[in-house]
C-alpha cells in the first residue's frame, strides 16, 4: 500500500470517526429534547391535576387546623415556584443555539448553518465546497463536533437540573395533595 493510499485510508478512518461522534451526539441532544418535554409535561399534569382538589381544600381551609392549612399552603407555594423553575430549566434545555467557538472564515467554513448562509448564494456555497480538500472537509466535520458537544454538554445539564427540579415539584404536589386529603379527613378544626 503507497504512502497515498494509507493517508487517504487513515483520512476516511478520521471521517468516520469524526460522523459517528456527530450522530452520536444529535442523537444525545434529541433525547435530551425529549427527556425535557416529557419531565415539563409531567409536572404540568400534576399542575392541572391538582387545581379541582385545590379548589375544593381552599374553600374547607377556614374550616381546616392552622397547621393543616399552612402545610397546604406551603406546599402549594413551593410547587408553583418549582413549575417555574422548572420552565427556567426547559428553556434551556430546548432553546436555540449556534455556533460559538471561532470567527466565520469564508472558504474554510462549510458547515454551520450560518455559515453556510453567509455564502449568499447557494453557487458561491457549492464553489466553496467544490474547491474544499478532504482536510478542510474533516476539520470542518470535526468544528462541528466540537459544537455540538458542547451543546449537548448544556442540554445535558439543564437536564439533570430540570430532572431534580421535577422532583421537588412532585414532592410538593404530594405533599399537597396529602393536606388536602387530611383536611377532608379530619374535617374542622374543634
């Protein structure tokens, strides 16, 4: 094998190499998109689940013990910070990015959006990549890597942040939920 040919094979390695960490990656960024419209959902269900219960303990509260009504009320208070917090985390989960790291060059970079957009025209694009060489391709390949991880890297933790966040609200809506149920138990205060 001449030295071209093992260049040419180590450069395709590099390229397939460089493809899988970027599938790999939008495959991590989905999901973490995913996780967070699932966990926002979930809480904004106990949310909405929670208002005709709500309802009804706001109307027995006068009638309640004090602890029970407080108890009902900081809970209550505590979930809706929560939601909102949570929101916080879900916005910066899902919220639109580009790229950071490094000036656009043109001629040298093809492959974020607004670089590709900077081109003006699709012709000046297609000559851009036409005269690009495998090197630039693969560097460009992996800038685009490097930003997505760092992407991902972001989404991951609003993730984790959101996650414990859900928690928090759960913990309160049960919480809530039990005051509710105690009071209707217990009746009024004697």
């Amino acid at each position: 094998m001449s030295e071209h040919d093992e260049r040419a094979q180590a450069l395709s390695n590099q390229m397939d190499f460089a493809r899988h960490n970027f599938e790999n990656l939008q495959a991590l960024i989905r999901f973490a998109d995913t996780k967070a419209g699932a966990l926002i959902t979930i809480v904004i269900l106990l949310g909405a689940g929670s208002f005709p219960i709500v309802r009804e303990a706001v109307r027995s509260v006068q009638t309640a013990s004090l602890g029970f009504a407080v108890w009902f009320g900081l809970s209550y208070l505590v979930f809706f910070v929560v939601l909102i917090i949570s929101l916080r985390y879900l916005h910066a989960t899902i919220r639109p990015r580009g790229a950071k790291h490094g000036a656009f060059q043109k001629g040298k970079d093809l492959f974020w959006q607004e670089h590709i957009v900077a081109y003006g025209s699709k012709d000046e694009y297609f000559a851009a990549l036409a005269n690009a060489d495998s090197t630039l391709l693969l560097r460009n390949l992996s800038d685009q890597t490097f930003e997505l991880a760092h992407i991902s890297s972001e989404k991951m933790k609003a993730v984790g942040q959101l996650e414990r966040a859900c928690w928090v609200a759960f913990i309160a809506w049960l919480a809530n939920v039990t005051c509710v149920i105690m009071m209707f138990r217990f009746g009024p205060a004697s």
